[in-house]
C-alpha cells in the first residue's frame, strides 16, 4: 500500500525528533502532536520547521509540532505506525515518558517565566478599568481646560467634579486591586491581599513614623510604594497564609490563620515594604525620565524597534508595572507613547506590501480589512496575517517603529516628557489619554509627529529595502486562494485539507461580500489579546487571528450560530462552521488535552447545529485550573483571509466581527 504525503511528513518527523529511540509517547490535540522526548538535544529544529505542512513547533511540557486542524489527526496516527513498524513497544513508551515527564516539566518551568506569568495574571485583568478610567481623566482634562477659557456652559463645570472621582478613584485604589490578584496568584486568599494592600492607601499611614538608624526619622505617605509594596505585600501574606493552613488546627483556623497572616505581612509592608517600595518606585520614575531626558532618541530607537519581538516572546508584560508606577510617579507613562511607535511601523510596512505586491489580491484585500483596526492601535492581524509571514518586512516594520520612537524620544529628551495617563491602547485610540508636563496639546503634537514618522519610514523601509527578487516571485502572484499568498500551493493544498478536517468538508460555502458576523465570547470572563497567551502557536497567529478569554465560568458555549463540525473527545476543543463559511475555533486553556477529559462534561455532539451561546462544554474550572499552567481560551479565526476582522472590542460587546470578502470561499472548496 503507497504511503501518503502525512504517512511520509510523519516518517521524516520521527527521524528529525531523534528516531524511535528518543520518543517517550506521542499524543495529539486539535491542531499539535505532542511529543515527549527522552533528549532534547537530539531534535533538530530547523529541519522540522522547514517541512511543508509543518506550521511551527512549541517547545513546552511536550515538543509539540503545530499542524493544523485535521492534518493532526492523519499525521499522528501515521507516526504511531511508523513507531510501531519500528518495534518499540508502546508500554515501554509510556513508562519512559511518566518517567520524564516532571524532568520535562520542571525543565519549562523556570523562575523567569513564572515571573512573567504572574505579572501578567496581576494586572492584564485591570487593563479594562485602567483604560475606562484614564479615558474618563482625559475627558475631564479637556473640560476643565474648555472651564479655564471660560466659554463652558455651566453644566459642564458643574459635572467637572463627578468626572474628577470616577477617573480618579480607580488609579488611587489601584494598589488594592493589585494586591487582590496578586494573593490569588501567589496562592492566598483575594481578600486578604486587598486588605494588606489597603494599608498602602489608607489616609492614616501618615500617623505612622519611626526612625532607622542610618536613615533617621522616616515618615510614610498615602500611597508610597505603590503597585511594587502591594504586590510584596500581598505575596508575604500568601505565603505566611498558606505555611499556616497545615499547622493551625482547624477548630480555630478561620479565626488564627488569617489574622495573623494580615497582622505580621501589615507589619512588614509599614515597616519595611512601603519604604523599600517607595524608593524603587522613586528610583523606577527618576531613571526613566533622566534616560528620556538625556539619551531619549536613542533609547527610543531601541524600544521602537524591540518592542514586537519582545510581544511576540511574551516579555512585554513585565513592562506592565513600570508602566503603572511611571503614572503614580509623574501622572503619565512616557514609554508607552514611544512604544505605541512599533505599531505605526507595521501600518507603514503594510502600505508597502499592498503596493508592491499589486497582484498578490489575497494578501491586499486582509491588509484592506486589518488596515483600519491597526491605525487605531490594534496591530495583530497585520503582524500575524500580513508582515510576520513574510519574513523580512516584518524587520523592516521593526526599523520604521524604531524610527517612529527615536522621534518621540527626541521630544522627551529636548522639548519636554510626555506620556499616557494609563494602560491600554495604541495608535490614534491613544490620543484622549495623552498629557505632559506642557499641556496636552504638546502631547498629542509629539505623538502625532512620532506616529507619522512611524509611518513613513515603515512604509519606505519596506517599500525599497522588504523585499528580495524571489520574495517578490513567489508572493506577487495572481492568487486566489488565501493560503497561497503564503505557503505555495503545495503547502496551500495541505491547509485546505486540514481545514476541511476541522470543518467536516462541507465545499462551496460562501459568505454574501460585504457581510458581517459578530463572533462572541464563548465563556464569561475578561477579554485579552491572542498575543497575551503564552502559547507562540496562539500568539503568533499560527492558526489565525482572533482573540482570547480568561474564564471566570464553567460553561463555554459557541461563538456564532452553525455546526458543531469538530468537537475533540477531552472535550478541550472545539470548531464551530457558520452557514456562511466562517470557521472559529475554541481551545480551552493551554495543556488541557493532557487531562484527557477530566474535568470536562460534553453537552453536545459534532454535527450539532447550534445557536451562538449554546452551551457545548461545562468545566469545572477549580478542578482543571490546579492542573495545567493557563486557563487562557483562545478563540481564533480559520479563514480569516475570507473573513478578515474589521472591528475589535476588549468590552461592551462581541470581541470581534468579521466581513465576508468578495468573491471569497472557504479553503476548502
């Protein structure tokens, strides 16, 4: 019997991961086979993520090999047979891989990229409350700018002061909350980080005086030490509190445990945390608005360019807490703004694309589709769908945001610091949220001009220097299908077959041009970007674009309206097919195929047809959270070159929404 093109990738793959000898079991979820190794060292990479049909590969608890919906399942069970055909003897196998499977673990599980990981899971759920509030100060800022001319009528002064405590009080509190989440994730209980935290906020704290011997008398103020001292703070009580559980006994439990841990981590944050907080807080402050004063276009050169790469490897989420002191310290964030110059660099590159690949109509219509988005300050779909893929005009986008922030760091360094009053968006969306020391018109002039400069050189960069004569031969074709624009056609057949064993097959589906589908959360919880998951095939938008959810409920239901057309057995998956054609996909959490269901109750069958918001699988989260690194959902878009997104909400509404593009049909027809 002939081999088939998988059996044949399958074969070459277990050669390239070391051969038989090195596999410790093998196993697959929707769209990854997931291989444990005996040694790591004999995998060669390269090779493996060259094949066609190989999409990339995640190196995690397993060495796992992105391959898409349906080409999965065919490639797998091919590299068992060829497993099998090669005598090693499958208990064997399983043996071995129990064996290292926690060498595996502990090997991933680093201190640098827990630290990240809790940075993150502290304060990306406040992003929506930071962005709401910083909005709402910016408002008043502009009212009370239109009361000091004198021609605002009288409600308008009048309702200044309620707009004052709504874009206030957030910020001040903000210690409290960081501190909430910060207790969860060390472990301890929510409430009682929030307390420990509020000791930091609390009016009185400036009662509170003692001297050190070479520092003499210290005087404490309402809010030193910030977002750090609360999260010190938090962390000391959650572990005072989980060391306490297992010895108290537990007859007076509730009444020792947390009142100790409250009083003794208190005593720490007053005595020590607030102070050592409150200068590095200082230090954090000082140091970023002397190297913007001094050295601001070349440091905004570096942090212009790096700042996509560092996205991409998760790390810009430890820029999170220097954002948040930065605007307790001086009442802006000037990194941000030069930041938010990386993304202009990719509207610049995409430009480019658009007129240099002037036949490639694939490829033109997703950058007309993602254009908009990314002006606004929401760049993955050009990243991801457009830039990225390409290879060099992704660097080249890199230098024009680069450019973009040497810009604004000319202007903090000569003409005066500015920034943004919080956390979130980039783009034009961050002009209500912009302020400097000289007004905010200075402001929004600087990072106007940066943003243009961003523009411009991305463009020109790309334009002249993102593309070699064989890049420009292989994309600036006529091509129809929205894979070939970039993997080939070879390669394009492969995705077509796997997405036709995602979506059961159906052919000939079309959306009408022009028309849009909302695609909704598919769980309750807080919306995050699919670059915030600490999965590089999420994030990089391997599979495509979309967005992703941390649950705060068990119950996931379907995005949109249509078919059940994949619903993996652990139930941690599941694709749903809309009348039109649009293909979404729902990952629940990330490493949750190895609990082989558990946890997992399914409520429907593949070939359901289902309402958006039918409940598909119910979750017992408690259960599945204490077991896999992340409860991240990732919700992505299959076809999004036939469905490009044109719209994007992080709250008050569906997450995303879609438009059918002329002429489009599926991958697989």
């Amino acid at each position: 019997m002939p081999m088939s093109a998988n059996d044949d990738l399958a074969s070459e793959l277990l050669k390239l991961l070391g051969g038989p000898g090195n596999i410790a079991g093998v196993e697959n979820c929707m769209t990854r086979m997931r291989v444990s190794l005996v040694d790591r060292d004999l995998v060669d990479d390269g090779a493996i993520t060259s094949l066609s049909g190989v999409l990339g590969v995640v190196d995690d608890d397993t060495y796992q090999v992105v391959l898409g919906p349906g080409k999965v399942t065919k490639v797998t069970d091919g590299f068992r047979r060829a497993l099998g055909a090669s005598g090693a003897d499958a208990e064997a196998l399983a043996a071995r891989g129990a064996a290292i499977k926690a060498g595996q673990k502990q090997r991933n599980n680093t201190p640098f990229k827990n630290f990240i990981r809790k940075i993150a899971n502290i304060f990306v759920p406040l992003i929506p409350a930071l962005i709401g509030a910083g909005i709402v100060a910016a408002v008043r800022g502009l009212l009370v700018n239109w009361v000091t001319v004198g021609t605002a009528p009288e409600f308008v002064e009048a309702v200044v002061p309620a707009l004052t405590v709504i874009g206030s009080a957030f910020f001040a509190f903000l210690p409290i909350f960081a501190g909430i989440n910060a207790a969860k994730e060390f472990g301890g209980t929510p409430a009682l980080g929030g307390a420990v935290a509020a000791i930091i906020v609390f009016a009185g704290i400036s009662d509170v005086q003692y001297s050190l011997p070479v520092l003499g008398d210290i005087v404490l103020a309402p809010g030193q030490g910030g977002v750090i001292g609360a999260i010190f703070a938090a962390g000391l009580c959650a572990w005072i509190e989980r060391s306490l559980r297992g010895k108290i006994p537990d007859a007076i439990d509730i009444l020792v445990t947390p009142t100790l841990a409250l009083l003794i981590s208190g005593l720490a944050t007053i005595f020590v945390f607030m102070f050592v907080a409150g200068n590095i807080a200082s230090a954090i402050g000082t140091g970023a608005i002397w190297l913007l004063d001094n050295s601001g276009l070349l440091a905004g050169f570096v942090l212009g360019g790096l700042f996509l790469p560092l996205v991409m490897l998760g790390l810009h989420q430890a820029l999170i807490p220097i954002h948040a002191t930065l605007i307790e310290q001086v009442g802006f964030t000037p990194l941000l703004t030069i930041l938010a110059m990386a993304g202009a660099g990719q509207v610049g590159a995409a430009l480019a694309i658009y007129f240099r690949l002037n036949r490639n109509r694939s490829l033109r219509t997703t950058i007309k589709g993602a254009l908009p988005v990314g002006i606004l300050g929401v760049g993955e779909p050009l990243i991801y769908a457009v830039t990225l893929p390409l290879g060099r005009p992704f660097l080249t986008a890199c230098l024009g945001g680069a450019v973009g922030g040497a810009v604004a760091g000319a202007f903090n360094q000569f003409a005066g610091a500015f920034g943004a009053t919080a956390i979130g968006p980039s783009g034009w969306a961050l002009l209500p949220l912009l302020q400097s020391d000289n007004g905010q018109g200075y402001a929004i002039l600087a990072y106007v001009v940066g943003l243009l400069a961003g523009y411009i050189s991305g463009f020109l960069i790309t334009y002249f220097w993102g593309f070699t004569p064989a890049l420009l031969a292989e994309h600036n074709a006529d091509q129809g299908d929205e894979e070939n624009k970039l993997l080939g056609d070879e390669a394009a057949r492969e995705g077509a077959a796997a997405t036709a064993g995602v979506t059961g097959g159906a052919a000939g589906v079309a959306g009408v041009a022009g028309q849009r589908i909302d695609v909704l959360a598919p769980v309750e919880g807080t919306v995050i970007r699919l670059s915030d998951v600490e999965d590089e095939a999420f994030s990089a938008g391997t599979m495509g674009d979309g967005f992703a959810v941390e649950p705060t409920s068990g119950d996931f239901r379907s995005p949109v309206s249509g078919t059940i057309t994949a619903l993996f057995p652990t139930g941690h998956a599941f694709g749903v097919t809309t009348p039109e054609g649009l293909e979404v996909l729902v990952h629940i959490g990330l490493g949750t195929v190895d609990l082989h269901g558990e946890g997992f109750d399914l409520k429907r069958a593949e070939g359901d047809m289902v309402e958006a918001g039918d409940v598909i699988v119910e979750v017992d989260l408690d259960a599945v959270r204490a077991r896999v690194r992340s409860l991240a959902t990732p919700v992505v878009v299959l076809n999004g070159a036939a469905f490009p997104i044109v719209e994007r909400r992080s709250h008050g509404g569906p997450p995303l929404t879609v438009e059918a593009v002329a002429a489009a049909t599926s991958a697989r027809s």
